[in-house]
C-alpha cells in the first residue's frame, strides 16, 4: 500500500474559520509540525466570567454506595465567591490518562467539579489523591462503559446526586492490539466499539436529558477522537486503516457468533476495531450536532489531543512496542504530548469561552494552539454518521 503522502499533507489539515480568536491557522507538514507561531489560546478568562445564578439545587441526597461524600449541590468555589457556582462536568476514564490529567486541570482550575465516571472506583480515588486534586473538587461515580446496565446505573446515581450537569466528556477508551480473538461486553459487543462508542453512545443520549435541564451559559459534550481513525493523515494510514464498510457487522450486533466482531463485517483485528471505534465516536459528535446543536445550545465537539504515547491506552501493547513508541513519538514524528500538557487541551476544550463552535475536531500546532482540523472522508460522512446512529439506537435498547 503506497502512501500518497503529499495529498494527505494537503488533506490532513484546514485553513481555520476567520473570526476564532484560539483558532489558529495550521500549515501543514507530514509530521504534524506547525511552521507558523501562534498565540496560545487564552486560557485565563473562563466560564466563571459569565454570570450564573447561584442554584442552591439541594436534591435528595441519596446513598451513593461509590461516590465520594461530597455535598450534593454545585459549590461556589472555595474563594467564597457566593454568586459563582462551579460548572460540574462528567469526565469518563478519569483514572489514569488523559481523563485524569483533564480532571486535573479543570479541578484545579476552581472552575469546575469533575465527576470522575471510572469503572474501578479505589484506582481512580488513588489516582486522584496522588495526582493531588483537592477532594472537594471531585466526586468519583461508577462507570462500566462495557456494561449497558452500568451505564443506567451510572446515569441514576448522577440523578440522585442532585447535580446538574453542565459538561460531559466521553474520554475512556480500551486498545487492544494484540488481542488474536474478540472479546466482549456484557451485551456481547465486541469489547473496543462496544466499551468506545457503544458504552458512550448510550451514556450521550442518556445524559442529553440532565444537560438540556443546566442553565449552564455554556454547555459542552465533548467525545475525543483521534488521527489514527483519520484517514487523511499518515498516522490514519498505518495499517490496520480504520473503515466501517457497510456496517454489516455492527447491524448483527458485533458478537462474532451469527455476525463478525467487526463493524465492516471482517475478521477481528484489534487495532482496527479501535480505530473504527473512534470513527464512530467522531461520527457520533457530528450526529449529536446535527440532530441537537440548534435546539438545545450544547456544544458538541471532539479532539485529537496530541499523541500521549505513556498512558495506559498501550498496556496490551507488546513491551517491545511500549519502549519505543513514545521515544519514536518524541523525536521522529514529533506528535508526542505528555499527559499534562494533554490534559490542558482537554481542558480548553470544555472550558475555554473561544472554543464554543460546535461540531469541531479540534487538534493542536506545535505552539500548542488550537485550531480546527479537518476529519477523513469517513469520519465526516453524514450519511454514514446517520446510519451508524440508527444502528446502535437499536444496539443500546434505545430504539
Ligand atoms: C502491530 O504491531 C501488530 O502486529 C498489529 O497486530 C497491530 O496491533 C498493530 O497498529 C497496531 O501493531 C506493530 C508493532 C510491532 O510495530 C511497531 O511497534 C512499530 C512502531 C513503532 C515505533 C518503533 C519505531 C522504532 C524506531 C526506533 C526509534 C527509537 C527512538 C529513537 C529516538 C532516538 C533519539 C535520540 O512490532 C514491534 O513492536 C517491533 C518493533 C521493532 C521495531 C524495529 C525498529 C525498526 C526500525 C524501523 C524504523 C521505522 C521508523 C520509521 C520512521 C518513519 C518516520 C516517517
Ligand atoms: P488510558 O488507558 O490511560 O485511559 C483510559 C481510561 O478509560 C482509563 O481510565 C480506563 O480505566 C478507562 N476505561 C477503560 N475501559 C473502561 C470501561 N469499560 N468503563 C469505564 N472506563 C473505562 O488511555 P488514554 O488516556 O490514552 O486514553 C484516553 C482517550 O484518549 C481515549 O479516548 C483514547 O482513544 C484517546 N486518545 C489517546 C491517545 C494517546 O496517544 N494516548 C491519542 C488520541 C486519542 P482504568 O483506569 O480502570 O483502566
Ligand atoms: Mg503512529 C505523523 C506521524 C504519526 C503520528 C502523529 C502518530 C500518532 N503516528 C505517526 C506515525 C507512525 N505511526 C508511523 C510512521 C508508524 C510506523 C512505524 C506508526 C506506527 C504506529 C503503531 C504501530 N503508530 C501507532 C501504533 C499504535 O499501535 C498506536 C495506535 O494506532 O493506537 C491505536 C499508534 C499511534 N500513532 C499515533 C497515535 C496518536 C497513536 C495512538 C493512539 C490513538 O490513536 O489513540
């Protein structure tokens, strides 16, 4: 397979829309490098500016047998500005990664309460004591995106809190390159579209109903994507390529039984059905945009935060590939962000009042400013985007 690289140079990326004051023109280069220096977003204004009622919204305060014992009301921030409250955001994942870097950064920010949605709750308390996040800044609720009963669960528990939700981040995600055969989710799913797009599918659509209720100035429903389901990059371009065929797999359910495990109905391949997997999650942000943005004022976006070659998403990975992936990262394509610097992005992304344009796949310059990147043939697609919604409305017991 030839890369053709110079039309993918021209194709991986967009002259941003006039008028972003973050939105940064990227020239191209085959690695990613910006050649252009931009300002940085600025990150220091925030959501607090704009003014929004205090809401003592004091719900019934159930037992949460897994939320930390934090007050059931969005707080002011600890500087005891009464007529500020913290914008609460869901962020899935939150125990290691991106998610917990971006949990990091928002709680820090005093802006934000971040429900932390993990599916293994003492990881993620550990992981939010020693990433240092002041326990009055987050609460960590059970989340199994591999389980469709989990996701219910979840969504109650965050009802029973009281909390209005302002923000949600679809983030978790799972990899499994070398897995030889599928393995599955409790509905039988195959494990990396059913826990990716599947799980988070069905938690969007839940959760829609809590968002459209916030009077949140500036309400975000973020799924982070990537360029390896991008095939417009040379990154999208290493084997195995994402593509979703005709969705024969993902219409008999992806249980490799009566159907394959794959959504273009072939033989497994990890690699691929997470690639796939973040198609999907790019296509969703799009659907959601469509069918919601107008009526409902939620942002919809999705990001490609930089390659954070160190996180857990490479534990399957062999150990060979795990020593030198983030060094090949580092210094050969120069794609590589740590976990901090991703976690900002995240960050900017649910947060920063420029970056309100909906149905954006936000991407970074090598000065670290955002700008809006241009998805693959497929991953903007809408006719395929419509069709993989009707599909897994009817995979998630949704229609
Ligand atoms: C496959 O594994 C699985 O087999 C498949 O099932 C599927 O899961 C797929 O995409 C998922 O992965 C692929 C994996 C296995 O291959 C790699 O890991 C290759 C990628 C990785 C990065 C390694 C590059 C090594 C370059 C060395 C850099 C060292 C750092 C230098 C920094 C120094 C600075 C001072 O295979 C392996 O893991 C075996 C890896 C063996 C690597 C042998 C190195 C060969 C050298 C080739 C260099 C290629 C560099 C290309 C650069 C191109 C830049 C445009
Ligand atoms: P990590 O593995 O560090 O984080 C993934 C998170 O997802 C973990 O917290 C993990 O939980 C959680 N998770 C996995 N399965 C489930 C599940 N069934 N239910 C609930 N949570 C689950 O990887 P990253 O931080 O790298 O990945 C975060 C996101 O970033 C993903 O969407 C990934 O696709 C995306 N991304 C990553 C890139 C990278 O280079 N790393 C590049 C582009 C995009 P636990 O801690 O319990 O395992
Ligand atoms: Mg890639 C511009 C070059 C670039 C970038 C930004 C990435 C990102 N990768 C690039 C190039 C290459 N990669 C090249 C030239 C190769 C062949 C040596 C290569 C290989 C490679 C492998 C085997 N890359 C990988 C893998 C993985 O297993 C990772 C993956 O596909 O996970 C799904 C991966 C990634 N490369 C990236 C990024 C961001 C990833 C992983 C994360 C993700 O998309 O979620």
């Amino acid at each position: 397979m030839a890369l053709q690289a110079a039309s993918l140079v021209s194709s991986a990326f967009v002259v941003p829309k006039e008028g972003k004051s973050s939105a940064s023109l990227k020239e191209s280069s085959l690695l990613g490098v910006s050649l252009s220096d931009h300002v940085k977003a600025d990150f220091s204004s925030s959501a607090l500016k704009c003014k929004r009622e205090f809401n003592q919204r004091v719900g019934t305060v159930r037992a949460q047998s897994m939320a930390t014992a934090t007050p059931a009301v969005n707080r002011a921030s600890s500087e005891g500005k009464k007529t500020l409250t913290q914008g609460c955001c869901v962020v899935t994942g939150a125990s290691s990664g991106l998610g917990l870097a971006a949990a990091k950064a928002l709680a820090e920010s005093g802006k934000w309460h971040v429900i932390m949605a993990c599916r293994d709750f003492l990881k993620a308390e550990r992981a939010a004591k020693s990433a240092g996040i002041a326990k009055e800044n987050y609460t960590i609720m059970h989340l199994d995106l591999a389980s469709l009963d989990s996701v219910r669960q979840f969504v109650d528990t965050f009802r029973q809190s009281g909390r209005t939700l302002d923000v949600l981040v679809c983030n978790a995600a799972v990899y499994l390159p070398t897995a030889k055969e599928p393995t599955f989710t409790a509905e039988g799913f195959e494990l990396s579209v059913g826990t990716n797009h599947l799980g988070h599918f069905l938690l969007s659509r839940l959760l829609l109903e809590d968002m459209k209720k916030s009077d949140y100035p500036s309400k975000r429903l973020i799924i982070v994507g990537s360029i390896t389901g991008n095939t417009n990059t040379l990154a999208g371009n290493v084997p195995p390529k994402a593509n979703l065929g005709d969705l024969r797999g993902l219409a008999g359910g992806l249980n490799g039984l009566n159907s394959s495990a794959m959504i273009d109905g072939g033989e497994f391949d990890g690699a691929k059905a997470y690639k796939d997997s973040k198609v999907c999650n790019m296509l969703t942000m799009q659907e959601l945009h469509r069918r919601f943005h107008e009526e409902t004022g939620i942002t919809f976006a999705s990001l490609y935060p930089g390659c954070i070659a160190t996180t857990g998403l490479f534990r399957e990975h062999i150990p060979l590939f795990r020593l030198l992936f983030p060094p090949f990262q580092k210094y050969i394509t120069k794609g590589f962000v740590s976990e901090e610097d991703a976690g900002k992005r995240l960050a900017q992304v649910v947060s920063d009042p420029s970056l309100t344009k909906s149905g954006v796949y936000w991407s970074w310059n090598k000065n670290s400013a955002s700008f809006e990147n241009q998805l693959s043939q497929e991953a903007s697609d809408a006719e395929k985007a419509r069709k993989v919604w009707e599909v897994s409305e009817k995979l998630v017991g949704l229609a």
